[in-house]
C-alpha cells in the first residue's frame, strides 16, 4: 500500500489536533481534512470545571491554537458539522450537511458524551428542564456558570450528582462561587475507587470542611415542574431538592456515527494494541479502546495526557503504514484533578493498591507521594505538591516493579 495521501480526522478536540500536528511535524504533506460539530476551534476541556467555571478564565483562554497556528496546518477544516457515516469500502466519511470526505485512512477522535439521567417529568421529547445540566462542553461550563451566578438561580442550591471526578471539581468550584453545594455520591469515599482511600478521604475531607454537604444515594431519575429541574428522586424513593442539577455519571463513547461501519463498538472503538481499529483505521483519546499490554483486557482512558500522547502515537503509527514499523501503545497513565487549591497527581491506577506507602511528606500535611502497591508490585503512584517524589515513582509504575524495591 502506498503512503496515504487524504487523512480524516474525525473530532476536533484535543486528540484530534494532536493527530493533526503530529502527521504534519513528521513530514505529512497530503490533504488533511479535520472534522468537528462544535462551532470553536479545539479547545482544551480541564479548565471548564476548574478556571472557566469559577469565572477565573475566559473562553478564548482555553483556544488550544491560536489561528495562525492552525492556518500552518493547512487543514481542511470542517467545524460546526458532525461525521454521520464511515463507509469504509468507499473510504469516505459522510457528513451531516450532505458532504462527503474521501480518505484514505481515517482517525477517530470524537470523545465521549456525558450520560443524562432519566428525565422524570422531562417533556416528551427529551428536552433536558431548564436547571439540568451535564459538563462537558464549553457551551455547557458556560450554562452551568449562568445559572449559577445570574438570574433566578444564581447562589441557590446546586446538586452534583456523581461521585467521579467531575464531580467532585465542579461541587469545589461551585463552592467556591457562592453555591449551596449537595455532593450525591454512592459510597462513603467517593473518588477512593481513582485515587485510593487515603487520597479520597482527604478530599472528602476538605469538601465537608468548605460547606458541601455530602448525601449517600442513587438518582434513579430528574425531577421536573414547569419544565423547571427540581431535584432529584433516588433509588430508596426519597426525593432530594435543589434549584440547579448537574448530572456526572460518566460518558459513552460517541461513536454512534459509526454504527453501521462495521468496526468494533464495544465500550469504544476496539483497536488492536497499535490503536488500529481496521485497515487504514485509527482511534485516539476518550473514544479509543486499546488491549493494556499488562492484562490484556481492553480499556479506555478518559485522560487529557492521554489524548495527547495517543494521537502522536497514532500519528506515527498511521504512517508508518501496514510493512513499516508500527509500535504497541503502553502508557503509564496520567491525571490531575484540582480542588480546594490542592493538585493531585496520579499515574497508573492508584484505586486498585491494597497498600499505600508515602515516599515523602503525608496526607495531613497536604504534601505527599505515595506508592499505590498491590500484592507486593507498584500498580500506581499519587501525590500532592511533591512533583519530584511522585515523578521518581513513574518509573516503578511502568516497570509495575516489586514493593519494596529491590536493593540495587
Ligand atoms: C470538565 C472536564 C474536566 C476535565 N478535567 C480533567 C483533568 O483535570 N485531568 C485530566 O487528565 N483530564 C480531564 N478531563 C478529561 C480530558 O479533557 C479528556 O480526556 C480529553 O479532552 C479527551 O480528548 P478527546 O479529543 O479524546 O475528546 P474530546 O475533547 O471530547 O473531543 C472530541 C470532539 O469530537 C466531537 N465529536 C463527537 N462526535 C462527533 C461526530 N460524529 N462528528 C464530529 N465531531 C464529533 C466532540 O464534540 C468533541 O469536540 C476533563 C474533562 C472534562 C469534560
């Protein structure tokens, strides 16, 4: 097969771009068409819970080119559209308004969508009641902020539902601007399953202590008046009240544009260990799911690094083409989550240690790197405010090295 000489990338998000800039850095000079449904060029999604909500930033702050950056790209850039179709034999992409894109290799990149609760009392035709609310978008950040901070709602009682992450960073921020904050989350500590008990309780913690109350509970579905959210009704019956809900239950993968492509749809895109999901088809960011080298079972991570380091990956890859030498993808994975002023760091899966083991300072001083250690090997590694403690024990994470380490 010959290089390619027309590439889709589909999603115009961070993992989108990335690919983008990467086929261009290594030398790519064919057409080069980038494909997004929202109206804004590539912007970066961390800073809508955290700066853009607070009121902190502005929405050009999170721009992730400015524009003379994307003209050297010299793509094809189709914004405010969606992909509705791939049909691989034909080797094009078709579009929403009618268009089509011929390609001869195509990256996936369009993320994930936020779940919705079941919308009791919603109207009929789905239309979430005016107060509920999902973060994903900017368009989202920026209803939620309104309706935190403007009009009828604004300093009122704002219910996250949702024990993730997500949550736990918009009930900090939403704190922190005024709100009366209920945290509905389903176990006693949530976020221990992401980052470990130690680190979770610690937050819990400082959640408790800047006013969140924080409620145990199922939402089983939205409660509505005049098409006005209420609260939400949970799982034992009771019904819990605010003026304002936002919904954080986790994401699919939006692939539904790919559904009669006859790809692998399972929890993802089902890519092989190179991140190719067919012949001249490549995944990358929240939407990809890969075989972990480690365990061999597929898996997706909805990671902001993530999404950079697999588009390079597939960038490469990509080009390299089906006799080149295309390389297995094995990340070390990385986040942050910022609250209450603090940064937590983790790579690897700190939530599945049976152990901690603090490397230097503690959770009590807000100062810590921990090794996350599970039957004797380190499978994760977290920290506050201890970069250089936490970035020595990547390595260890990667190598899933024996604890305690070995004598050199
Ligand atoms: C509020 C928030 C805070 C976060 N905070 C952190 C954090 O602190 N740390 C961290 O590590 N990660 C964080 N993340 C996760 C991180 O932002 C994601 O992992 C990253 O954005 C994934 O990039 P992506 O390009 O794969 O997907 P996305 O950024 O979602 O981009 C996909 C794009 O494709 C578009 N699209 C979807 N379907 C179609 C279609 N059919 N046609 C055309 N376009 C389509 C989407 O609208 C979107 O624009 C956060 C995410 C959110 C939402």
């Amino acid at each position: 097969m010959t290089a390619p000489r027309r590439i889709a990338v589909v999603g115009a998000g961070a993992a989108g771009l990335h690919t983008a800039e990467a086929l261009r850095r290594a030398g790519y000079d064919g057409r080069l068409t980038l494909v997004g449904d929202e109206e804004e060029p590539p912007y970066d999604r961390p800073p809508l819970s955290k700066h853009l909500l607070s009121g902190q930033w502005q929405p050009d702050r999170l721009t992730l080119r400015d524009p003379r950056a994307l003209d050297e790209l010299r793509l094809d850039l189709r914004l405010g559209v969606r992909a509705r179709r791939l049909d691989r034999r034909a080797r094009t992409v078709h579009l929403a308004d009618g268009r089509e894109v011929p390609c001869d290799a195509v990256v996936i990149a369009t993320g994930v969508r936020p779940r919705r609760l079941p919308g009791a009392g919603t109207p009929g035709d789905g239309t979430p009641p005016a107060g509920a609310h999902v973060l994903r978008t900017l368009a989202d950040a920026l209803a939620l902020r309104a309706d935190l901070c403007e009009g009828p709602r604004a300093g009122g009682r704002l219910l996250v539902v949702g024990g993730g992450l997500l949550g736990a960073e918009a009930a900090a921020t939403a704190v922190g601007i005024g709100a009366e904050v209920t945290w509905l989350v389903s176990t006693d500590t949530p976020l221990a399953a992401v980052l470990g008990t130690e680190t979770a309780a610690l937050l819990t913690g400082l959640h408790r202590g800047h006013g969140v109350r924080i409620h145990r509970g199922t939402a089983t579905g939205l409660l509505s008046r005049g098409g006005r959210a209420t609260g939400v009704r949970l799982a034992d019956g009771t019904d819990l009240a605010a003026d304002t809900v936002l919904t954080a239950i986790g994401s699919e993968p939006a692939t539904e544009w790919l559904a009669d492509s006859g790809l692998g749809l399972d929890g993802g895109v089902v890519c092989d260990a190179r991140c190719a999901a067919g012949p001249g088809v490549w995944a990358a960011g929240d939407a990809a799911c890969w075989p972990d080298p480690r365990t061999g079972r597929h898996r997706r991570l909805e990671q902001r690094t993530n999404a950079t380091e697999q588009a390079l990956h597939v960038a490469r890859n990509l080009l390299a083409g089906p006799d080149g030498t295309t390389e297995v993808y094995t990340p070390v994975p990385y986040l942050w989550t910022d609250q209450y002023g603090l940064r937590v760091q983790a790579f690897g899966s700190p939530g599945a240690a049976d152990r901690f083991e603090p490397v230097d300072g503690s959770p009590e001083e807000h100062r810590f790197a921990a090794a996350c250690v599970r039957d004797g090997r380190v499978v994760g590694a977290v920290g506050i405010a201890s970069a250089r403690a936490l970035r020595g024990l990547r390595a260890q994470v990667a190598a899933h090295a024996p604890w305690p380490p070995e004598p050199a």
